[in-house]
C-alpha cells in the first residue's frame, strides 16, 4: 500500500515524534518496532520501514560505486542513517545529528511519500508548498514525459 496523508506532530524536548497508527500500519508490516530514519533532500528526514529500508538499500548497492558522487552519497548517507525503536506510546526519538541536519523545531510534520515518509519542519514544509503547490500541474506533467 502506498504511504499518503499529512500529520502534523510536535517535537518533544527528548526529540521524539509520535508516528500516527494509520500511517505506520500503511507500512504494511506487521508488529512493526522500529523505523529508520535518514537524511533526505531539501532538509527533509526519511523514514522507512526496516523491509522498505532494506529495499531501498539493494537498489543504492546496484549504483556504480566508481562515479565519486555515488561514493559520497552512499558515505553521507549511511553515516547518518539510524535504526530507531518505537516506544509504547508509538514514537520515535530523533537523533541530534538528524534533527540538525533537518533544522527541526517544535513543530514537525510527517508526510506519506510513497513507499517512505518524510518529516519536515513545518515551517519548511509549508515554504515548501506556498512554492511548489501553484505549479503542481507543470510538475507531474514533467514528472511524468
């Protein structure tokens, strides 16, 4: 099935973020305990699901490690990149060097992409809308030639 909606999350000063149950439950795996969370574009997280995670890893392994940019990307990557619990009350704490990278506040928002979510501060979640939702036309008709 694949991941959709917006939620809008708090931040706690532990750096946790609840994961909403019909979002984790559209990661299609059953008892689901831990996510991986990694650093995605435009300061956005990832977060996968340890099958999706494991997916997605096969098909970073089948890129030509010769080109210097796979190299560092793969480096930057999975140096950042961390397995992370839910606890009993369905969250997830962020790492600090994650939170940083993404400019995290108090505010979050976690959307469905496809196969993954994302988690956005929600002050760059929203610069990322008031730009991109106008052209959302122009963008899926280039998306999709």
């Amino acid at each position: 099935m694949a991941l959709t909606g917006t939620y809008a999350r708090s931040l706690d000063e532990k750096q946790r973020v609840a994961v909403p149950k019909r979002l984790s439950d559209e990661f299609g795996e059953l008892e689901l305990t831990s996510y991986y969370v990694a650093p995605g574009t435009d300061k956005s997280l990832l977060l996968y699901s340890p099958l999706g995670f494991e997916r997605l890893a096969r098909k970073i392994a089948k890129t030509s490690s010769n080109r210097v940019e796979v190299r560092n990307y793969k480096r930057l990557f999975y140096a950042r990149a961390e397995k992370v619990e839910l606890d009993a009350q369905g969250r997830i704490r962020i790492p600090e060097r994650l939170v940083e990278f993404a400019h995290l506040g108090r505010d979050v928002v976690l959307v469905g992409v496809h196969d993954h979510a994302e988690l956005w501060d929600a002050a760059a979640w929203k610069s990322f809308l008031d730009q991109s939702a106008a052209a959302f036309d122009e963008i899926a008709t280039q998306a999709f030639e």
